[in-house]
C-alpha cells in the first residue's frame, strides 16, 4: 500500500487508543503526540502537523461524546481529509481537451503521460500524446515508447527544437482527439528558461489543465516547488508520482495539498497502470485501515483483556474518581456483574458497615446512566459538582430522561464515591490477598462463577 509506514503509524497510535479502558484527556493528549510523531516521520512539515493535531485534539475534546472511540477515529479521518484538499478527477468538458504535463527532471512527466492516456482510454476516449520535450535528443523516442505501451498515438518530431512549433506543426492532428497530453521539458529547477518556455507553449496549445508533476521522494520541499510553479504559470492540479518507493510521501503530498494546488492523480509504480485518481477520502480510509478499525471498535466494546482489566482495577481502588471514570466502568461492570455483586464478595468489606443495598446498580440503571452522561459535557463529567439546576435539567431533556432520574444518578455516584474512599481506607489489596485473589483478573473469573 501506498505510504505504508504513515498509515501503520497511525494505526498502531489508534489500536493503542482503543485499547485503553478510559479515554481522559491525558490518553487524548498521549494518542495526539502518537499522531504527530507519525507524521513527522512521514516528513509533514512540523507546523502543519501541530495545526493538524491541534485541529483534532480541540474537536475530540470539545465533543458532546468525549470518551466514545469511535468518535475520535472519525475526527481523525475527517480532519485528515480536509487536510489533503479536493482531490479530483479529470473531466473532458470540452474536445479536444488539451492537458499539459510540467515538471523538472526526471520527476516522471513521460511515464504520467502514458498513465493519463491509458486512463482516458480505459473510460472510451481517444486520447493522444504530443511529445513537446525538444530538450532532450531521446525525449521524443521515449515518449514514443510510452504510447506503445499505453496503445495510443504519439505525435513528435526530434528535428525540431521548439515546443511551441512542434504545437503548430500537429495542431490538424491532434484537433481530432478527445483529449491531448503534451508532455513538456524538465530542467534541473524552475528557471527563467524553463517558464519561458512552457509560456509559449500555452500560448499555441492553450492547455485546459496545466498540471504539475512531483516526486514523492522531494518530500515536504514539494510545498516550494509547487508555489514556485504556481506563481510563474497558471497550474490547476498535481501528479505526485512515485508515491510507492519513498517514506517521504505523507510530507510531499500534505505540502501540495497545502500549496493551493489540488492533487489530482498519485502514481504508484513505474508501469503505465500503476496510477490512481487522488481522492482523500478513499485515500484516508486506506490509509487508516477504517474497514478493520470498525472490527476493532466493535471488539473493544465488549472485549475486557488483562491489561484493561489492570487499568481498571487501579483505577477503581483510588477511591478519587468522577463520572468520566464511572462511565467506563459501569461499562466493564456489565461484564463483571453488578457493584454490590463485586462488592459483597470481599468479606472484608461487608464488616465495615458500607451501605452495600443501596449499591443495587442494575442493567437497566446503568444503561440509563450511561445516556445520562451521554448528554452531558466533558466538564460536567469531570466535576459533578458543576451540576446545578439548570444543567440538571439540560440533561434530562437531551437524554430523553426526568430530572429525578439525573439526580438519582448523582445520588449513586455519591454512594459509590463514599464506599470507594472507605475501601481505600481498608485496603483492598491486602484484602484480596489474604483471600488469595491475585489481582483484578482472578477476581473477575471467581465473579463470573458467581453469575
Ligand atoms: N517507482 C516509481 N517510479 C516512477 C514513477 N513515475 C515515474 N517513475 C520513474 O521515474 C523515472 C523518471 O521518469 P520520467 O517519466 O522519464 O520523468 P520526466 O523526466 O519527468 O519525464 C523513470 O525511471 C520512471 O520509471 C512512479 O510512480 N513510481
Ligand atoms: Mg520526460
């Protein structure tokens, strides 16, 4: 695939955020800074990447379901795609329509040349190549070789050492053809030579599209060179060619999408049908893996490995925690059986009088509860206390709940707060272990024996 080194980055930065038990702001800012060293290592100029991340982490933070995975894997996508640009295809609005590849050397002007036309014919047009790189003396011969293995007709004529005549010479030829490639000169970097050149050349032709060809391998400079190409000549889209053999390419293709200049078509090998129309959603969704994403996000669900349950079993003996933690752990406990369940069977803990029947937390409860929370913000979450009339009555009304029912929350949470401060008090830990419990895995299989 495609920047292959990017998107496993990326997804190994996402499993990881999957597989935390608890998404906080500290797991938001650890998954942010997994993102950002994945793109710069993709070579993405740093300051757009802090932009981007910046982006993401406002949006995941600021949204109503804060804490829902999937939620941060679509803001991920989203901002990665309107990052990238358009994208786009190329349409034949008129006939002739007449393209024009530029570019400097070797950045695979020829090769594209029979890519595009390949393409074009593939969709039932009569394309044809017109070879204007008077430059160099094989130029002609090669583009020529190209067009045999695209199976279209070349026009050409290595004698002659102006582009704009050789424009001239064909014009009666290629009028006949539903779309026309020229294929221009490089030179080693945009000069006065090369942009008086190809000015001519859009005199006589009048291209529809005028597209720059890149290397992926130029990396993030692609941003400069396609500017610098941009302000000399009116560019409408770019070919970045070469995406397949360099790590560089997340860097050359975020710095033209950048320039102002929408990527049209990436090239992906040397062969004429190793070419693909630039389209960031498709692209995005490649590149994230989001079909296998989804099957992860479904495990995560109601999956709890060892190390979630860790997570969690530390979490839940701190004894300070708020409803973005009871959030996920009433999630964990539909697993483990009720908190009274898990509470009654530490022997310990029912001699210190702790109100275990008012810690009846059902299915139906926490099922309620976790739509309470849905409708609350990431403040609220994180300090109870905020919740005043008001919000109250927010809630209830976003969750399609009463205000009782919200209070009734509040009134648990309490209860579970005051009962976790009590076994911290008590510790816990000791007491598992005189009961021979190893940790919260062995608790959680002598819990399902219970169920
Ligand atoms: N790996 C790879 N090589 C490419 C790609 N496009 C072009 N090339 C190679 O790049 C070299 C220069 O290509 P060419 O079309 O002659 O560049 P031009 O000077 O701009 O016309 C050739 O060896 C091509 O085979 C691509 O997408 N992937
Ligand atoms: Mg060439």
């Amino acid at each position: 695939m495609v920047l292959d080194n990017l998107g496993s980055a990326l997804r190994s930065s996402i499993k990881k955020l999957v597989g935390k038990v608890l998404i906080d702001k500290k797991a938001v800012e650890a998954f942010i800074k997994d993102v950002q060293k994945a793109l710069i290592v993709a070579d993405v100029d740093v300051e757009l990447v802090f932009d981007l991340t910046k982006k993401i982490k406002e949006r995941v933070l600021a949204d109503k379901d804060f804490g829902k995975k999937e939620q941060i894997v679509r803001i991920v996508y989203e901002e990665l795609v309107s990052f990238l640009g358009v994208g786009g295809e190329l349409d034949v609005k008129k006939k002739p329509y007449k393209v024009l590849l530029v570019g400097l050397f070797g950045s695979g002007k020829t090769t594209t040349a029979g890519k595009l036309a390949k393409r074009f014919k593939k969709k039932g047009y009569k394309p044809c190549l017109l070879a204007l790189d008077t430059y160099r003396a094989a130029a002609v011969q090669q583009l020529k070789q190209v067009g045999k293995g695209a199976g279209v007709t070349v026009y050409g004529d290595n004698k002659e050492k102006k582009a704009k005549k050789v424009v001239k010479n064909y014009k009666k030829d290629w009028e006949n053809f539903d779309v026309v490639i020229g294929d221009s000169a490089g030179r080693d970097a945009l000069n006065k030579s090369l942009i008086k050149e190809i000015k001519e050349i859009n005199k006589e032709f009048k291209p529809d599209e005028v597209l720059l060809v890149v290397p992926a391998d130029i990396g993030q400079s692609a941003r400069k060179q396609a500017e610098a190409f941009k302000e000399a000549l009116n560019i409408t889209g770019v070919i970045i060619t070469k995406l397949d053999s360099t790590a560089k390419g997340g860097g050359a293709l975020t710095a033209c999408a950048v320039s102002g200049a929408p990527v049209k078509f990436i090239g992906v090998g040397e062969a004429v049908s190793d070419f693909e129309v630039f389209m960031p959603e498709r692209f995005v969704s490649r590149l994230l893996g989001m079909g296998d994403l989804e099957t992860l996000l479904e495990k995560a669900k109601d999956e709890l490995d060892e190390d979630k349950m860790k997570d969690l079993g530390e979490r839940f003996m701190k004894g300070s925690f708020n409803f973005l933690d009871l959030y996920e752990q009433l999630g964990a406990m539909n697993k483990m059986g009720s908190m009274s369940k898990l509470l009654s069977f530490i022997p310990g803990i029912g001699g210190m009088k702790l109100p275990m029947d008012k810690l009846d937390i059902q299915e139906e409860n926490i099922k309620k509860f976790r739509l309470l929370m849905d409708s609350m913000t990431l403040k609220e979450l994180e300090d109870p206390k905020t919740l005043n009339k008001s919000r109250i009555e927010r809630i209830a009304k976003g969750s399609g709940c009463t205000v009782g029912d919200v209070r009734a929350l509040i009134k648990q949470f309490n209860q579970m707060k005051n009962v976790m401060k009590k076994m911290k008090g008590g510790n816990l830990n000791k007491m598992m272990k005189q009961l021979g419990i190893k940790d919260m895995k062995a608790l959680e299989g002598m819990m399902e024996g219970l169920q």
